[in-house]
C-alpha cells in the first residue's frame, strides 16, 4: 500500500473529511429487523486504570508534566504494548528519527521495572536496533523505575522509522511451576524510554512531529486550542486536521483536548483558521495572523511541545493546504507508519494464507517452562462468526525428548482456550504442518488476540534446583513458518458489534458523512468526541467525514451518527438498553425527529420519556403488581412454566458455551457508578445505527474516556454494549444475543450458503426440533408398517 493510488485516496477522504460534502451511497440491501432479545452475558476485561490526572482538562503543569528529558524521542508504541511477560518474550518497537539527526548518533534510554519475583541473576534485557545487536541490560528494578541507556552509533541508525526488538528472558525466584510463569513481568516506562539524540529535536517541519514526546501518563496528546461557545465550530474547522495528524503519527495512545490555554509538557498545540474567527484566543490570532497560509510547524513554548498551525483566509485554503501536506512532506511518514502495518498483526483476508513471520514472529529456541508466542489477526468488519468453516493453523516446530507428563500445545483466542494438542511422545516430536482447526465461532470482526502456548514441563520442574533456572537446553522450538489458512468467510453487515466498530470503525469506516451529537460545548466534551473521532479514523486507515453539532440527536437522511453525552438533557431519553428491536420505538417516544433544516444549533430540554401522564391509564401496572404478588415463591409456578424455564436456562447455557460466552459475573455486572458506557442503537427510523458514549458527569465522562480509548480497552471492545467500572476502571463488555442485520455485502450463491449455515449454527433448537420430528415419524411409520405385515415365524 505505498503507491500513488492510497496517497491519492488518502488525499480525497481529507477533502471530504474537511468539507463534509462527500456523496452517500445507497446501502446493498435493506436494512432487516431481527427479533428482539435480551442482551446477557457480560465479558469483564481487566485494562489499564484510568488515571485522574489525564483528565482532558487538565491544563495545570502538574497534570501534564514533561518527561524525563525534552529532547527524548519516544516509541511510537503504547504503553500496554512496552509489557514483556512469561519467562521469554519479545516486544518490538519503533521510533523516528530525522536525517539531521543521523550523524551524530546518540543513545537508546529504557526505563523499566520489574515483578519482584523476577530472579535478578539471570533476568537479561536483549537490545537489538534495525537487526544488529545492540546490547544487553539486567533486569534488577522490582522497586521502581530504573533507566538503562545503550549507545548507538551513527552506523546503527536509518532517517525515518528505526526497529528495536526487547527480548526479555526471566526465571522465578523460587517457583518452578507452569502457573508461576505468569508471574514474570517487565514493563517499560513510556515517558522515560526512546532514543536520546545527540542533537535534540527541533519543531521546525512536519516529519519533527514523529518525534514529540509524551506525557507522564504515557500518552500523546493533540491540543485543540479554541476558546468559548465558538469552539464547536472551532473543533469541526479542525476535525481535518486533527484527523490528518493521528494518522500521521499513526499513534495508539493518542488523545485529543480542546482548550483556551496551550499546555505544558511534551505534546502538539493546534491552531485552526485566520486569526479572525470567533473563538480564536489572544495568542491563537496572534500566531496565526502572522504565519503563512499552509500548515506549518514551530516550537511551542516549553521544551518537547510543537505548534502546528492550520492558517488560510478561506475554509477552501486551508483544505488545499492541509492536501498538499499530505501529498507531500506527510507522506514519507504515512509510508513508514500507518501503511506499512502494525508489529504483530496480520490483517486477514479470506481463502488466504499467513504465516508468523508475517506477524513478525522470528524462529527461536525456547528455554523454559511455558512458550507463549501472541499475535494479532485483524478479521474484516462484516465477518459473520459461526461454525461453518475453521481456521487451520499448520504447527511446525519439534519438542525435545524428556517432556513430563501433561505436555501440550494450547491456542487461546481473546484470552479463551479453544484448541489443545497433547505432547505424548516422550522422546521428542517434530511437526512438519500438523494441523489444529480453530473454530471461527471464536473470532470475531476487528482484532483478535491469538496466543500459541507451549505447556514443556520436565520432572527436574519438581525439584526446582537452583540449577535449573540456568539451564541452556531448549524444550520447544515454533517455526516462523507456520502458518494459518483463513476460509471462505460469510460476509454480511450488521450491528450492534463493537468489536467491527473498534477493529475497522464499522458503520463509520465507508467514508459516508456522519453526525456527532454533543449535549455540551465543554471542553471535556469536545475532546471526548475529537479522540473518538480521530479513534475511528486511525481504525478506518483513513479520515472520517464527521461533523459536530450542539444539539440533541436527529436523524438526517438515515445517516450514521456518534451521540456523546455527559449527563446534559439533550440525550437523556436515549434507552440504555439498545439492543433490542423495540428500542426504535423508545427513541421515537424521547425525541421529535427533526429535518436537518430544523436542527436547533442550541442545547435544548429533551422531551421527558419518563414522566407520568396525569391522564394515562394505570390499568396494566396494576395488573403487573398483582401477578408479581401471586406467585407462588416455593414452586416457582406450575409444571409447565417450570419446565419452560429449565429449557430456556439450559439452552442459554449451551449458547454461551457454543460462543465463547464467559457467564462469570452475568448476575453481579451492571452499569451502575460506570464511567463511561458505550453502545450502539437503532435510529428511530430504523435506517441508521446510533453509537453513544454517556456518562453522568464531565469529570467522569473525561477519566472514562482515558481508559476507553486505550489500546488496552479499545482492542477488547465487543459484544452489544461496554462500560467502564467506575470502582476500579475496569473494561466490561456484555455480548448482544441480537444483531441487526444491515446489508449483504457479498451476493455471491457460496456467500449465501455460508450465512445459511450461520444461521443453523446459531439456531441449534432447529437440529434438536428436527431429530424430534424424524424420529417420530419414523416410529409412526414402523408402528403402522408391522401392524399391516403382522409377524412371521419359520414354524
């Protein structure tokens, strides 16, 4: 993808994306209403701790202070993906670096800590830069952070994007057993690792901006700078812009606030349009009155901060400014990031095959007691999973002789098990292709997290003899040949998945024009939708053509929209639980659906759904009331509700089975004191899908998005709706028994066969309602044959 043609298309989607004109297209099909259901099953995903002091509106120094040095350039990487756990693992990271930088050389700066239970006389930190072997550091820090730094040379380094490979080898203290292993950890500290150059960074051209820092946090941070009411229209000048930038810098810890004041520490101050716009601040009308129409780049006013400035007397220039950056000095950046793939990730396509050196897995001889070898598989948004095809992953590699008993091979898919493969030989197998079926029921459209393990105990395990953790004799060996085979796959357009809308930024992802409702022109609001925005985008691997209204939600021309709301009236009428047909009906109740000619650009009051009428009938809730109060609690009912419920439970069970459903939680999880919440709901016309981000207030709005929108809970986002626990910031996921369904993207007759077969996988009852009926009619038959024929005898 480094030709012409994805610059240019590339170049088109931002002049869309700037000017909110793209053409719609009409959808392959009607949209189809499937029945309703109850959503259930909520999936609990542990991420990262939202962290208070990232609020996007903390502007204080202390809030956003600067990194260790402000001349460090930081690895593109984000935190989660800086973790090297297990006994033997790899990371592979990446920074920038700029051709004036090149002779001088400088030094590799790692800052890590450890788990205390890490042995420090064998723990070791290999360092390998662009292929060649850099160094090495002993992993000795389980009490804090501690900086290492290699130095490289000028030989070592390349202009532009610059590979380091961290291999982590670690023992156990004092435990020898399999579970010990996870145990192991070393992180590195974000904000305190990268490359220091000789020369420290200059913000004086676009490619500078690769290599800006980080905050404290670990984050990357796009400041908005606008000022009053007049900031909404400020965010949709900018929207382009700030879309252009996340793609550039092709970052996964990117986050995006709008403030009046610049501020302190590493990051990038945006100023949008001519110095004469409404909202503008002091300095935004000075600095852009007096620069040169285009985008350019200058220091800001602390070290490690850049100033990017978007300057044209018309919205036209400015646009035609922004195309020429991206045609010309954005594009070598875009090359080495976002086109040229991610570490880890295979971006699959069906009836195709990948093996794991396209992952980026290097052959490597394994020493130690638990091999766990991870990648990414990247499925399309429109994938339907079910159990019509598998994914055969071919196994080369060998185990060596000696194996205690239990030795096997496990492939976990999103943190599940769903394959195992004993190793029985005890002297020693080799695997040239074995192949182990993956059901694609376990997938799921967007990024799935694929662990090959390697279970490779011994009996010396038992003794845990401190000669042990120094062996040098390899257990395991995974070739970087092995492969995977990814089927014919049954395509069809559907929602609510959050998974599609985090993994390719489905329904957002086609280029056609969308709406994002705010109920609040507070800064924390604008942020959250700029970093939802500019999520989507770097998901999508293009700009999104999103426009931000003041208003409450209306439906425009079945157009998609993005509804963020942080506890104002203008959305309080949309239903929390959205994954139900009659939801269209609830949103029709709660809002007058307006044309766009009538959307009020002002916050008004939202028509109160919940209130009683003086004048209604209370006849149904009284019958309620005396139903509930009539059950009989020692029986539960009669014989046949009784026998209705035990079926229902025991097909629900078998269903969460069939998926991969953990109903761990199912009873105690709710939404209740979340952060943030997020789902997806049908528009009240039943043509678009409406995805909402709520929260009770700014502040929680604000930390709830710090955590939502990171790697860590952004990659796990599934199912029919997600929040984030407001006691612990945990990630919880709750999976949709009801998708609706809006186009079919392939009309081919093997298309329709395989979601035919989805269907019947999903419907099991179907199988067990037919064997019913066959056997019955069997029986009937046989009963009615042997009467006719009677019985023979050979007297």
């Amino acid at each position: 993808m480094h030709d012409e043609t994805m610059v240019r298309r590339l170049a088109l989607a931002l002049v869309f994306a700037a000017t909110g004109l793209m053409a719609s297209t009409a959808l392959a099909g009607e949209f189809r209403l499937l029945p309703a259901a109850r959503q259930e099953t909520p999936v609990v995903e542990k991420t990262e701790k939202a962290d208070a002091s990232l609020l996007p509106t903390a502007v204080a120094p202390a809030q956003l202070v600067a990194a260790a040095s402000s001349s460090l350039i930081p690895f593109a990487q984000a935190a989660d993906r800086l973790q090297l756990t297990g006994e033997d693992d790899t990371a592979v990271l990446s920074f920038h670096l700029a051709a004036t930088q090149l002779a001088a050389g400088g030094k590799l700066q790692i800052g890590y800590q450890n788990a205390v239970s890490v042995l420090p006389d064998t723990g070791v930190l290999d360092v390998t830069v662009n292929g060649k072997a850099a160094g090495a550091i002993a992993i000795r820090s389980p009490n804090g952070v501690k900086t290492e730094t290699l130095a490289l040379p000028a030989d070592a380094l390349q202009a532009g994007r610059n590979e380091v490979r961290l291999r982590a080898r670690q023992h156990h203290r004092v435990d020898c057993s399999l579970n010990a292993t996870y145990e192991l950890w070393t992180k590195i500290d974000p904000a305190a690792s990268g490359f220091l150059p000789v020369k420290p960074v200059g913000f004086t051209a676009l490619e500078d901006l690769l290599s800006v820092g980080k905050t404290a946090g670990g984050k990357t941070e796009i400041r908005l700078v606008a000022d009053g009411a007049a900031s909404v229209a400020l965010a949709n000048e900018g929207i382009a812009a700030v879309q252009a930038l996340a793609l550039f810098l092709d970052r996964e810890d990117l986050v995006v606030t709008v403030g009046k004041d610049t501020a302190s520490g590493p990051g990038i101050d945006l100023f949008v349009g001519s110095g004469a716009e409404a909202g503008q601040t002091a300095e935004g009308k000075r600095l852009l009155s007096g620069s040169a129409s285009g985008l350019s780049v200058q220091p800001g006013r602390v070290p490690g901060r850049a100033v990017v400035l978007l300057s044209g007397a018309t919205a036209g220039e400015r646009t035609a400014s922004l195309l020429a950056a991206v045609r010309g000095p954005m594009r070598a950046g875009l090359d080495g990031s976002l086109f040229a793939g991610t570490w880890g990730r295979i971006a699959a396509e069906p009836s195709k095959s990948y093996t794991l050196r396209d992952a980026g897995y290097v052959t490597a001889p394994f020493v130690g007691r638990l091999s766990r070898t991870r990648f990414e598989l990247q499925m399309p948004a429109d994938f339907y999973p079910a159990e019509y095809a598998t994914i055969d992953f071919h196994l080369r590699g060998a185990t060596a002789p000696g194996l205690a008993l239990g030795a096997q091979l496990l492939v976990r898919v999103n943190d599940k098990v769903v394959t195992s493969l004993p190793f029985r030989n005890a002297d020693g197998e080799q695997f040239n292709g074995k192949r182990i079926e993956l059901p694609l029921r376990a997938f799921r459209p967007g990024v799935n997290r694929v662990e090959v393990m390697a279970e490779v105990p011994v009996a010396a395990d038992a003794a845990c003899a401190p000669q042990v953790a120094a062996e040098a004799t390899p257990r395991f060996i995974l070739l970087e040949t092995s492969s995977l085979d990814i089927p014919a796959l049954a395509r069809i357009g559907h929602f609510p998945d959050l998974g599609a809308l985090a993994g390719a930024a489905y329904p957002f992802g086609d280029g056609k024009p969308f709406d994002v409702f705010i109920d609040s022109a507070d800064p924390r609001v604008l942020g959250a939708a700029l970093t939802t925005v500019a999520r989507l985008g770097v998901a999508a691997a293009r700009p999104l053509s999103a426009k931000i209204l003041l208003s409450q939600p209306v439906e425009a021309e079945g157009r998609n929209a993005l509804v963020i709301s942080a506890g104002g009236p203008a959305v309080a009428a949309i239903p929390d639980k959205a994954d139900t047909a009659s939801d269209a009906a609830d949103l029709m109740a709660g809002f007058a659906v307006k044309t766009p000619e009538d959307t009020d650009p002002v916050t008004t009051a939202a028509l109160d759904a919940t209130a009683p009428d003086a004048k209604g009938d209370d006849t149904q809730a009284l019958l309620d009331a005396f139903r509930n109060s009539t059950v009989a609690p020692e029986t539960g009912g009669s014989f046949a509700t009784q026998a209705e419920t035990w079926t229902t439970s025991m097909f629900s069970r078998f269903r969460r089975w069939l998926r991969y459903e953990d109903p761990a939680g199912a009873e105690a999880s709710n939404e209740t004191g979340a952060l943030v919440t997020l789902s997806q709901v049908v528009s009240p016309s039943g043509l678009g899908n409406w995805t909402v981000i709520r929260s009770d207030s700014l502040d929680h709005l604000a930390l709830g998005m710090q955590t939502l929108a990171a790697t860590s809970a952004w990659q796990r986002l599934e199912g029919g709706s997600a929040w984030v626990r407001g006691e612990d910031g945990v990630l919880v996921s709750r999976a949709a028994t009801t998708r609706i369904i809006t186009e079919i993207t392939d009309l081919s007759f093997g298309n329709f066969r395989r979601l035919a077969a989805s269907w019947f996988s999903d419907n099991f009852q179907i199988y067990i309602a037919l064997v019913i009926v066959l056997m019955s009619g069997f029986g009937a038959w046989l009963g009615f044959a042997v009467s006719k024929k009677g019985v023979r005898t050979d007297q």
